[in-house]
C-alpha cells in the first residue's frame, strides 16, 4: 500500500512539475532534424525549447506536439568565451544522445548525464561518439 501511494505521489509531483513550464525562462529553442534520446526517452525530430526548472533540472519540450522529457544537468563554465548558443549531441551510427546545452554569451554550460543506453551503445561499438553541434535560436 505504501508503494502504491508513493508511485501515485511520485507521479503527480512529475505532472506538476512539467506543467510549471508556462512560468520556465526559455534557455534556447532549435530545430533537430533527427530522432534524439535523453536520459530513457527517445524524442522525435522537431522544434524544441530548453527551460531550466530549477538549479539542476531542465525541460526539453516540443510545443508542437507537447512530447517534454525532464533532465537533470551539471553546470559548467564554458571552455572558452564562446557567445553562440547550441545543443551538442553524442552520435554512434544513427542513434544520437543530447549532451550538452550551451547557453552562449558566456553564460553556463548544462551538461546532461551519460544515460544507461548511450553507455551500452558505446561499449557495443567500443568506439568514441562523434560529435554533432546544432545552433540555437
């Protein structure tokens, strides 16, 4: 019985929080021309926006179809002074993992976890992933 509560509780704690993105300042927002995975959740190509929720959560939502996924991120200062804003993804073959947001004029670094799935892909292939950086509006 306490389980059950606690799924039900887990659960509406999640819908509220990606109902909350209405007040999210939007990051970026770009256009991905492939399919993507973040975390367990395979997204489809499409426009999407990037709204940190909290210190180390982020929204990745596709307006036109309402399909969102949340994320936790680390945060990191940028390399090197860089003021374009872009989304960089891990590629093996076809499949590509969102890794990073770069949030541009020098502002922070989202670097998203390494999920279970990208870790077997890379030890499939035993191979680094190429890289494949898309700007953002």
């Amino acid at each position: 019985m306490k389980r059950n509560r606690f799924g039900i509780l887990t659960t509406l704690a999640l819908a509220l929080l990606i109902s909350v993105p209405l007040s999210a300042q939007t990051t970026a927002k770009a256009t991905v021309p492939f399919d993507f995975t973040v975390g367990q959740t395979r997204m489809p190509a499409g426009t999407y926006e990037f709204s940190p929720l909290s210190h180390g959560a982020i929204l990745i939502r596709d307006r036109k179809t309402a399909k969102s996924v949340l994320s936790l991120f680390n945060t990191e200062a940028p390399k090197r002074a860089d003021s374009t804003s872009k989304l960089v993804f891990h590629r093996y073959g076809d499949k590509y993992f969102l890794s990073q947001v770069f949030r541009g004029n020098g502002g922070a670094v989202l670097r998203l976890p390494t999920s279970k799935l990208e870790e077997e892909e890379r030890i499939a292939g035993s191979r680094v992933p190429d890289k494949t950086v898309i700007a953002t509006k």
